[in-house]
C-alpha cells in the first residue's frame, strides 16, 4: 500500500515539473519565433519549435495577445532573477550590472513587433508594462546600489533613468545594421565608473 501512494504522489508533482518545462519550451520557441519573424509568425510554428500540437498552444493561450503577454513576462521573469544570481557570481558588482546591462539589451532589441503590440487596444497588454517595471527597476536599482556601495559607480544614478535611457539606445538597433547598441550601452555602463 505505501508503495503505491508513494508512487502516485511522485507521479502527480512530476506531471506538474513536465508540464511545467513543456509550458516553458512552448514559451521560449515563441520567444525565439518572435525574434526572427516577430509577434505575427505562425502559430503552427512554433508549434512546431516547441514539439506540439496547435491545439496545446491554444489550450494554454487562447489568443495570440496571451501568448505574447505570456511570453513576455515569461523574459521579464528571468530578466529579474539574473539580477541576483550575476551579482553573487561576478566578480565585482559593476561587472554584475554591465552583464546584467547586456541581458536587458537583449531583452529591449529583441521585441520585434511587441511595441506595435503593445500600444494596441487589446486589454491582455494594459497592465503589461507596470509589470516590467515594477519586476526590473528595483533589481537594476540593487545593482546599482550594490555598485555604488562598493565605491565603483556614482551613487547618484537612478535606476528608471538609466534603464530609460538604455531603451532609448537601443531604438532602431533591430533595423540598423551599422548601429550597435551594445557598444553604447557599454559606454554608459564604463561611464558611471569613478576613476
């Protein structure tokens, strides 16, 4: 008897780890179709990318705006937990933030499509950049605290405006391909050194 519940609990949370990294396959097969053929692409697809059916995709995310809000909270998520983890293994917390700077770049310059999703009318994207703010700010801001602590930065610099200003930087860097927005944010991230 002991060992069959035994079994059956295993089972149970083990369908839930499965489903767990089948949704997260699904989710970064989009991220990915998304990047090279932007939030329109077929949903066959990526399907197709993630190793499932349609009827899975939709199962999961009804429309088309679900699975890109999905998507996106999905690289806003692990935007924010690289945060800590980068800052705990660099070796100095102004290398943790010029790292933690190319993920967000990365991040900024790989949504084609989102920001003319993102101004539409569809009620799924209205709350979808108070998220992104309030789950990246205060982990660019521990960042550049925990640089500044360290006596490597300025202590003035706030967190909104340098991401602000990084987003700004990276307008057009999908499109250009003489324009490197790497290279100037890195020039910012140099920049906020004391020398």
């Amino acid at each position: 008897m002991a060992d069959k519940g035994g079994a059956t609990g295993g089972s149970a949370p083990r369908k839930r780890a499965d489903a767990r990294r089948n949704q997260e396959a699904l989710l970064d097969a989009a991220a990915a179709a998304f990047v090279r053929s932007g939030v329109d692409v077929p949903v066959r697809d990526i399907a197709a990318k993630a190793g499932v059916g349609v009827g899975t995709i939709y199962r999961h995310f009804p429309t088309r705006a679900d699975l890109i809000v999905a998507v996106y909270r999905h690289q806003i998520e692990a935007c924010a937990e690289a945060g800590p983890t980068l800052l705990a293994n660099s070796g100095t917390p102004h290398d943790a933030l010029a790292r933690w700077m190319n993920l967000f770049v990365d991040f900024l310059v790989t949504k084609h499509g989102l920001a003319e999703a993102l101004r539409s009318d569809d009620a799924a994207f209205q709350t979808l950049h108070a998220h992104f703010l309030d789950r990246l700010v205060p982990v660019c801001a521990h960042l550049l605290d925990a640089a500044a602590s360290a006596g490597e930065i300025r202590a003035d610099m706030d967190a909104y405006e340098l991401m602000r200003g990084v987003g700004n930087l990276c307008i057009g860097a999908d499109t250009d391909p003489r324009y490197d927005a790497r290279r100037m944010v890195d020039l910012v991230v140099t920049g906020l050194r004391l020398h």
